[in-house]
C-alpha cells in the first residue's frame, strides 16, 4: 500500500485541512495563553444576538470544537473531496464547498430562528400566567438538559408556596438566563460543507463500494448517502435541543444537490 503524501493531495482539499489544523491550534493558544475564546468570535451566531457578526457565515467553517470534531470532518473531506476536486478541477470544488458550506448555515440559522421564536412564545405566556407547572413545562420543552438543576434549586420550593413573588422573579430570572445561554451558543465546524462533498461523491459515484466502520460491511454510496441524509433529518426533528447541527448538515446536502443540478443544466457554464 503506498503511502498518503501531502503532494499527493489536490490544492484546495490540502489548504482547506492545513487552515482547519491551523485554527483549530489557534483556538487553543488563544484560549490557554490569553483567555480568548475563539469561536465566540467567529463561530457562528444567531443573528439577533449581540455576538453576531455577517462574516461568521463564513468564518464558522473554519473553527471546531475539538480534536475529535476535526479529526472526522478534514478525514470525510480528505477520503471525497480529494475524488471530487480531481474530476471537477480546484475551482469548481472550491466553490462547491463554499456554497454548501453557506446554504448549511443559512438552512441552520432558519431553524434555529424558528426554535428561537417558539421559545420567546413560551416565556412570555409563562410570564403572563407565572405558575411552577408553566414554569416546569417551558423548561421541559425548551431546556430539559436543565431541569434537574433547576428542580432543585426552584421548582421544588415553589411547587410548596406557587404563589411566592420570590420564586416568581426567580423563575423569570432563570427564563431569561437561558434565553440569554442559548441564543449566544456559537455554532462551528465545517460538517455542513463536508456533508455536501459526501452527496456530491454519492451523486456522481453512486455504484461505488463503500467501507463502513461500525459495523464493517460494505455499501454503496447511493445507499450511504441516503441513509445518512434519512438519519440526519430524523435526528434534526426528534432531537432539536442537541449539541449537533443536524440542519446543518442537510442544508449542505441540499444547496449541493441544487448546485449540481444547475451545473448538469448549464454544461456550458463548466468551470
């Protein structure tokens, strides 16, 4: 077996992983030297928060949450996008990866707005009507990572005295607290992008066998697109609240199945 040389790896797939290693290197001198937390700067933030900048867009592509979070995504990036920039050349792959690496946030951000929405909705009834159980049932919802704590803490007294100005001002206290939390949650990774490599190599070698890992057995990439695709949209509807952009992912998916139909129609425009 020959072994993998980075000259051997074509431009832009190269660069993408050296900046990727690079910043994510940053992230950590950055954090540990100065205190500085990188992605609150250019992970991508929800757009009525006050961290919010237009750059981060693109910028979020660039940033990850760890050693583990970029391991997985330059290898993906590595194992498909090397296939898909030799064949379709670096400009063209580049701008692949930049306009699904956009259509993911886009598609992120739309989801988010709506949970933000729902979540403002639910506060400001409960702010209305104070009460433990309304109280209870807009942490349950929107929050459940921290019901215990706030069970604890809160609700577990008030549920004893519900009519307490005390608990009540606690209660909105903690409201907008979370609120606060997480409309201010930086979203980074470059996952989005990668998941559009992946239905792009699923696209146009959809007969090729595929290694899986867990379990180890072979499949087609057709196949694996989709069942990734159908995994990440069960995931996005049944698990709205996890540390996981799975809309993300498919808005990669989507703007590059968009973007390579428009190519197919407009063989004239071939980069």
């Amino acid at each position: 077996m020959n072994n993998i040389r980075l000259s051997d790896i074509p431009p832009v797939v190269k660069n993408l992983i050296i900046i990727n290693v690079i910043m994510l290197l940053a992230t950590w001198v950055l954090s540990n030297v100065m205190g500085v937390q990188l992605s609150q700067y250019l992970g991508l933030h929800y757009f009525k928060s006050d961290l919010f900048q237009p750059y981060q867009f693109v910028t979020h592509m660039f940033m990850h949450g760890g050693l583990m979070h970029l391991f997985f995504n330059m290898f993906a990036l590595w194992m498909f996008g090397r296939v898909l920039e030799t064949v379709w050349g670096s400009k063209r792959f580049f701008i692949y990866f930049i306009v699904t690496g956009l259509g993911a946030a886009v598609l992120h951000t739309f989801v988010i707005h709506l949970q933000m929405a729902s979540v403002l909705k639910d506060i400001t009834a409960f702010s209305n009507t104070p009460s433990p159980e309304a109280f209870a049932l807009l942490i349950k919802e929107h929050f459940p990572e921290y019901y215990t704590q706030i069970y604890s803490k809160l609700l577990d007294g008030w549920y004893s005295n519900p009519g307490s100005t005390q608990y009540i001002a606690m209660a909105q206290q903690y409201a907008n607290e979370l609120l606060s939390f997480k409309m201010n949650i930086p979203t980074v990774g470059a996952s989005g992008a990668v998941f559009g490599v992946l239905l792009a190599f699923g696209m146009l070698f959809p007969n090729t066998q595929l290694m899986l890992l867990f379990p180890p057995i072979p499949i087609k990439a057709k196949y694996f697109v989709i069942f990734y695709g159908a995994l990440e949209l069960w995931l996005g509807l049944t698990r709205p609240g996890s540390n996981i952009a799975h809309f993300a992912h498919l808005g990669g998916m989507l703007f590059g199945f968009i973007l390579i139909k428009i190519w197919n129609y407009k063989r004239t425009n071939f980069y």
